[in-house]
C-alpha cells in the first residue's frame, strides 16, 4: 500500500486529453519498473482538469522522481504540447 501520493494536476483541453494519455500509457509501465519506491500510477480525470496520481513507499521518493532525468527530459517534454498553464504537483502522506 503507498504511504505516499505525488499528484500532478494538469489542465488540458478536452480535444488533448486524448494525447495526454497517449502519454500516460506510454510513461506507465516504465515508471512502475525503474522509478525508486514506485507503487501505482492512475489517470483521474474531471471535466476541470486531469491528475495523475503517483503511489511512493516514502516521500523521499516521491521528490526523487521530480528531480529524475525520467520526469524531466521524458514526462514533461511529451506532455508539453498538451498543457494550459503550469502543473500544480503536490506531496501528500498517508496517515
């Protein structure tokens, strides 16, 4: 069970969201694989917005992963062309 969730909230227009989950597919599996502390990755969408919301064991991790050539040189490039304004990325514990 995550002790930890890292949720990025995106707002992308509705024709783009279906390319930004083309993103999350794609990102999915090798973040589970090679992400540090990595326990579960989910799509929540909304009519507002849209969160991806990341499961860590801890939240050393979880900051880990933001600071990762993965998040950084791959995640965020590919999701670029999709985003209106800048992502809200919040760190929350289980308690």
């Amino acid at each position: 069970m995550a002790k930890v969730y890292l949720e990025v909230t995106l707002t992308i227009d509705g024709m783009d969201r279906a390319g930004a989950t083309a993103v999350y597919i794609l990102y999915k599996d090798p973040f589970l694989q090679i992400i540090k502390g990595a326990l579960s990755k989910e799509l929540l969408t909304h009519i507002e917005d849209v969160q991806v919301l990341h499961g860590f064991d801890c939240v050393e991790n979880a900051q880990e992963y933001l600071l990762s050539d993965f998040f950084n040189k791959s995640v965020v490039p590919s999701l670029q062309p999709y985003l209106k304004g800048t992502p809200n990325i919040r760190i929350y514990s289980v308690t």
